[in-house]
C-alpha cells in the first residue's frame, strides 16, 4: 500500500488484474451489470471506467478514511467505486473528481450498498447529493435523463443580445458563425475593458468570453463580469487549464465552463442549457392578443400593435440617449393600454419598468426591465399573422 496526498492506494495498478476485478465486479451486482449494459446498447464507453477518484469517508462510529478507488462507471446521479474494504451502507463520503479543465470537482454523496468482490475489494455503490455534470470530466458528455421530460429545444426561439468576447478575431468571428442557429444578436468585444464598460451602459442577453482575457488575473473573469451587472448567463472559454483562475473553477447556477476546441453543437448546448434557467428566455416566440376571437375589434388590435412598435422604437432610442422622461412616458403608455388591447404581458412588463424607473432614477440601473420590454415588443403580433379572420371595418360610432 502506498500513498498518495494522503490517500492511501490499496488497489493494483496491472491493467489486467483491474480488468479481471472489473468482470467480476459485474458479475457480483446487478446494479452494475444493468449500468455497462445501458452504455453498451448505447454504443458508448462506460463512463469515466477506470479512472483514479480519491475518496473520503466519514464512517458512522467514527473516524475517517483516504482512498484512491477505482471507478467501474460512473452516471450524473452517482458511481461504482471498487474499494477496499467493507462500507456500511449510509456512509456518507466526498467525492474528488479530476475534470479537463485542471481543476478537482468535491462532490458529496453516500453509500447506497457495499458488495463483496474478492479478497478484500468490495463494490461500493455511492449516489450523489445532486446531480453532477459528468462533462465537467467526459468531453461531449449529455446528460440526456435530465432531459427527458424536457420539451425538445429549438435553438431558434432563443432571442436576445448575445456578447462575444475574445481577443483572437478567428475564434470570435467561428462562435458568431456558430450562434447562427439561433436569434441571438452577436456584438465581438477584442477588450475585456472595453466590454465590461459596455456592460456597465447595455444589457446583454448572454456573454461568451475567452477565460484567459487581461486583466483579470485575481479578481477572475466571471468577477469581473459580476461587478460591470451582468446578471444574465456566462459561457467561459477554456483553452489552457492551468491558466484558468481560481475564482473562475467553480461555476455557478448561471454559469458554465466550455473547453477549447469546441463544436457548434456544444456551443449551442451549453447556451440552451444556461438559458432554460433565464426568465426571460420563457417567453413565448409570438405573442397574440387575448382579445383575437372578437372579431369587430381585430382592426384595433392591428392598430394598437404598430402604435406599440413605434413606442418599442421610442423605447430604444430614448435607452441610447439615456433620455429618462421619454422612456417613463413609453412604458407609462404601454403599461395603461397593453391589457386593455388583450396584451396583459405588456402591461406587466412595462409595470416592472417604470417600477424600476422610479426607483432608480436613471436608465443605466433599469436596463433588465426596458430590455424586458423590447423584448415583449419585438414578439407581438397582428391578427393577420395567426390566421386571424379577415379586417373588418369598425363600427360607425353613434354620435
């Protein structure tokens, strides 16, 4: 038995004698044989087989254990890790897990059971407390069981203003090519400092930035995106591991590390999933008014609709001028006329506006809620879009 960093490794290194103690693993546990079958019908490697995880357990009457075991497969839910020595089931244990970014992930989670194997090598089935990202450490890894009662998305409803940050004009101009899939609006930054003070002024969507951008060599890029507002989500471009900052190794709900060289597709993938966690990604892609089925009052709902476009213009203008009177007047108007037109979700966003208008004072701290509303806007439409019945004349009024 040697150690390492204080983990001890009992186990063999000869490739052979681990593949013999992974067959016969198999053979012991059902749980086991049910997971390498799955993977093979999938015409995929079993994940993370074989892979060195230091491991610590907490026992239940006390004291602590450091081992380097062998994994057999691991899922997002949890593993099977050969161990050895017997584990109570409830055992609770913290996961380290090595990822391609350089960096070691602490996950925790508990003993589900303990299966004898041989000699002294036992199966230890552990779950995790939530859900790990397994391509934090497998690259291209989808978790799809996650997914499953997921409605299928379609990169082309997401919307929004998208900034791309990334010294090197190739690698922007590839990832503007690659948000073609989508409707998001790319802008390409080749400054950190000059994006962040655009972020400081403007809302954007989503940021994809380069990892290893200057200066930001404490405070950490995902930081500095922080502190400029940005509230939204943060693609972080990893290209050397070792270079990535502390700050930046542990991504939040919000946020996500991409390694480099990547694929559109995982482009796409890391943006859809950081976006189904943005409220504002849930609006629908068109909006119609409640009021469509009424017939006579369809050539007014077509009216309202280009006066609430010409406000949405009114709206951006007065943003890029920081005219702070015009922009409470357009949401004013919109919030006292969208319901009664059937667009309940105009009034509600520009409610939340001028709410943040007034408490702010000044355009630069409302730029999430006057987004809001474009956003609203620019997904409205006429009658005659759905199919709506054919325009009628309204009605002469009595005078």
């Amino acid at each position: 038995m040697n150690q390492d960093d204080g983990f001890s490794r009992a186990l063999p290194d000869n490739e052979a004698r681990c593949e013999a103690l992974l067959a016969q693993a198999e053979r012991c546990s059902s749980t086991l044989a049910k997971l390498l079958a799955d993977a093979r019908e999938s015409a995929v490697a079993p994940p993370m087989r074989k892979a060195r995880w230091r491991t610590l357990f907490i026992h239940p009457g006390g004291g602590m254990s450091r081992c380097v075991d062998l994994v057999a497969i691991a899922t997002p839910g949890g593993a099977c890790l050969l161990h050895a020595g017997y584990v109570h089931p409830s055992t609770r244990c913290t996961l380290h897990i090595p990822t391609h970014f350089g960096i070691t992930d602490q996950i925790e989670a508990a003993v589900a059971s303990c299966t004898h194997v041989s000699g002294n090598v036992h199966l230890c089935e552990v779950r995790f407390d939530t859900r790990y990202d397994l391509s934090r450490c497998i690259k291209g890894f989808v978790d799809h069981e996650s997914r499953e009662d997921e409605q299928p998305a379609d990169p082309a409803r997401i919307t929004g203003r998208a900034m791309i940050i990334d010294d090197t004009p190739l690698d922007a101009h590839l990832l503007q090519a690659h948000l073609g899939a989508t409707r998001l609006r790319p802008s390409l930054f080749d400054s950190l400092p000059r994006a962040l003070d655009r972020l400081r002024r403007e809302l954007y969507h989503i940021v994809v930035c380069d990892a290893h951008l200057e200066p930001a060599s404490r405070e950490g890029v995902i930081s500095l995106l922080r502190n400029a507002g940005h509230r939204g989500p943060i693609v972080l471009l990893v290209g050397d591991p070792r270079s990535l900052r502390e700050n930046d190794q542990t991504p939040g709900a919000m946020e996500t590390l991409l390694a480099k060289p990547f694929s559109q597709e995982q482009v796409i993938a890391s943006i859809l999933s950081l976006m189904r966690k943005d409220n504002g990604a849930d609006l629908p892609s068109t909006i119609s008014s409640d009021l469509a089925e009424q017939t006579h009052l369809l050539p007014l709902i077509r009216d309202y609709v280009k006066a609430a476009k010409a406000h949405e213009q009114s709206i951006r203008r007065a943003m890029e001028s920081e005219d702070f009177a015009a922009a409470r007047a357009a949401c004013q108007e919109l919030r006292e006329t969208g319901g009664s037109f059937g667009f309940s979700k105009i009034s509600e966003a520009a409610q939340a506006a001028v709410v943040a208008l007034d408490a702010s004072m000044a355009i630069h701290e409302s730029l999430r809620e006057l987004d809001f509303v474009l956003e609203v806007l620019a997904r409205i439409v006429e009658p005659d879009e759905l199919g709506g019945p054919a325009a009628q004349e309204p009605a002469a009024i009595n005078s």
